[in-house]
C-alpha cells in the first residue's frame, strides 16, 4: 500500500469518494475449452496493464467453503479479496449473488448499482455469465461484451445464438473474437468457413456486421500477449462504471460523450 503524501492537500484526500470499479464482459456460450483459456489470459493482460482483477465466474456457485459474490452482497465484509500464492487476479464464484441481482422485477440500474457497492475499489471487474444474465444486467448499457468463436464443435450455432440475443433483447453490441488456429482459417471449408458463416447470417438476419478481432492460438506465447494487451485496451474503451449509491463519479458512456466534446 502507497503511503499517504505529506502536504497541505492530505486532509482532503479522505474526502474523495474511492475510485470506482470498471465492468468487462465476456459470454459463455457453451464453449468452455476456448472461453476458459481466454479468460484467464485476458486477466493476465489486465494486470499486465497495471490493473487490478476481479473474475466473476458465473459457471460457478457460492458455498461455505467457496465464498463468492453472494456473501459480499449480503453481509459487505470490507473491500478486500484475500490474496493467493496463485494467478494476480481474484475469482470469485457469482451464480447465486447473480441470480439475486437478477431477480424478477428488478431493475438493471439497481442490479448494477449493488453490484458497485460490493466490489468498490476492485479495480477492473471481469464478468464470466451466460447470455440471458448479460440480458438481465446489461440491457441497455454501452458496455460491449466479449463473444469469442472458434473452431469447437457447435461454436458457430452457440455463437450467433448468442449474438442475437444480445442485440434483439439488451441492444448490446458485442465485441467478437475469432480464436481459429491458422490452419483451420486458410482450409477454405469446414472450420475454416465458420466465421464466414457467422458474418452472412449477422448481415442477412440481424442486420448487424461482424468485425471480428483475431487471435490466432498457433502463435507464440509472446504474439498472443501483445494482441491479449490490445484486447483488453480495446475493451476498456467500453467499461462500464460501477458506481455505488454513495459514488459521485460519472459512468463511461458520459466520459465518451464529455471526450467526444472537446
């Protein structure tokens, strides 16, 4: 921890309302073998980029032995998360404390603003959920969520699936990641045409045109950090503020507007 600076400004520094998480995204579509591993490397990328981490994995439950966002929405046991000799990052499992955010008839912007007041100061706030909790949370938001396609067997249905559900019942606009081994993009059929497949059934059906970011996982540990960085930097630029109902900041979408502005 940074010690406090000793000048006639350090009486106001208790004043400042704490630094307000931001909120990445990314879909789980039923892709485990890619999504997991891209996950933890855009974590990796996060603090990379000098941030602090926390996962939310909506794949997992809370327990007693196995703590999780429930606990801090019931009880807010401090702002801290217990550090591990493991990864750089903490990962919290969410299921339940997602489905109470999420509970019939509550409204997104009260959902959100909970979940702010639970994970204050925590830096960069990874969400790790299916669609239909991105749905609940996120109608509506500027918040562009991750969706990742590749080569696995039903990723291309799992994908577009998944795609048009968040542009026709949240108005969210994903960023889309194709994760396909250099191999299988150059074979012409097969694997190699399901990003392909996914842009003509966006056009023709949503309307919508997929710009898709690549990654290849062929290449070297060092390329895929470098394009892992600019991944998260490109997603940062669409973070979502977690204000609290304490918090005096203002959200991304009024920072883009304010910049836009000048």
């Amino acid at each position: 921890m940074h010690d406090l600076p000793l000048n006639q400004a350090v009486g106001l520094l208790g004043l400042a309302a704490p630094e307000a998480a931001q909120l990445l995204a990314v879909v789980a579509h039923g892709d485990e073998r890619s999504e997991q591993p891209l996950l933890w490397q855009l974590s990796s990328a996060l603090t990379e980029l000098g941030y602090d981490v926390t996962v939310l994995d909506a794949t997992q439950s809370e327990s007693e032995q196995n703590p999780g966002l429930q606990q801090l929405l019931d009880y807010q046991f401090g702002q801290g998360l217990p550090q591990s000799d493991g990864p750089a990052w903490n990962v919290l499992a969410c299921a339940n404390g997602l489905r109470s955010l999420c509970a019939a008839g509550t409204k997104p912007a009260h959902s959100l603003q909970r979940l702010g007041e639970a994970l204050q100061s925590h830096g960069v706030v990874l969400l790790y959920a299916d669609v239909d909790c991105l749905v609940q949370l996120l109608s509506d938001t500027e918040l562009s969520p991750l969706l990742s396609v590749s080569s696995q067997k039903s990723s291309l249905l799992s994908c577009y699936l998944a795609l048009k559900r968040l542009l026709r019942k949240a108005r969210l606009e994903p960023t889309i990641l194709n994760m396909m081994h250099g191999a299988a993009q150059g074979g012409g059929a097969g694997a190699a045409s399901i990003v392909h497949a996914l842009s003509e059934c966006a056009r023709n059906f949503l309307a919508f045109e997929v710009n898709a970011i690549r990654i290849d996982p062929s290449q070297s540990e060092s390329q895929i950090d470098a394009h892992m960085r600019h991944l998260a930097a490109r997603l940062l630029e669409n973070a979502l503020t977690l204000n609290s109902s304490s918090g005096t900041g203002f959200d991304a979408s009024g920072l883009r507007e304010m910049s836009r502005s000048h």
